[in-house]
C-alpha cells in the first residue's frame, strides 16, 4: 500500500466511504471515528497525514489539533481539514503551518483525491 492517512471523522458513512476511495487510490486508510481515539492511533500508527473533521463530539477537530501541536512526537504530522464550516480567520493564523489544506463538505471524490495526489508529489 501507499502513503497511510488517519481519517478522523465521527460520521460512520463518511469514514467508510472516505475509507473505500484512498483504497482505490492507492493509500492506506487508518480510521477513527473520535478524536480522542485518533490521538492515540497517531502515536502507534505514524500517518503520513491527518484528514481531519472539525464538527466532532466530546473532543473537536480544533482541540485535537491543539493536543497533536502540544505533543513533540506527534506536532510534526501534517493535516488537512475537512469540514462544513468556514475557517474563520484566527482559526486560519492559529493553525498556519500545520494544516495544510482545508475542503469544504461535502467534498467530491474526484477533489479529495487530486488535493492528497497534490500533497503527495
């Protein structure tokens, strides 16, 4: 398999079918369905990336990315953010650097996967 990506999302059909589409395109998917959880994949798994959800319960995708940045093995990771809501803009200069591309939901197959191909060359 290829590059590994944690996907964390805590929509079961989102994680599946974002799952079955790195798959195909060649990836390795390592998923999570809370972030909370996903910080511990993270540290066992080594993603090459993290493609985040922000609108998550009991922990959100901008207090797992605190914690990721708060923790040295693991502040290196890049992320991309997938999500509903519009970054505003002190979320964009906070989190500069470390996130390094940010789809809009619902995102196309054909968009996530030219963004990853992109990362990745």
């Amino acid at each position: 398999m290829g590059r590994r990506i944690l996907v964390v999302d805590d929509d079961r059909p989102t994680l599946e079918m974002v799952s079955l589409l790195l798959e195909r395109g060649g990836y390795e998917p390592v998923v999570s369905g809370n972030a909370a959880e996903a910080l511990g994949i993270a540290r066992v798994s080594r993603p090459d990336l993290i493609l985040l959800d922000v609108l998550m319960e009991p922990l959100n995708g901008w207090e797992f990315l605190d914690a990721l940045l708060a923790d040295p093995a693991l502040s290196s990771l890049p992320v991309m953010l997938f999500t509903a809501c519009p970054l505003l803009k002190g979320e964009r200069e906070k989190y500069r650097g470390h996130v390094m591309k940010v789809l809009q939901k619902p995102v196309y197959p054909p968009e996530l996967m030219s963004a990853l191909d992109r990362f990745f060359a």
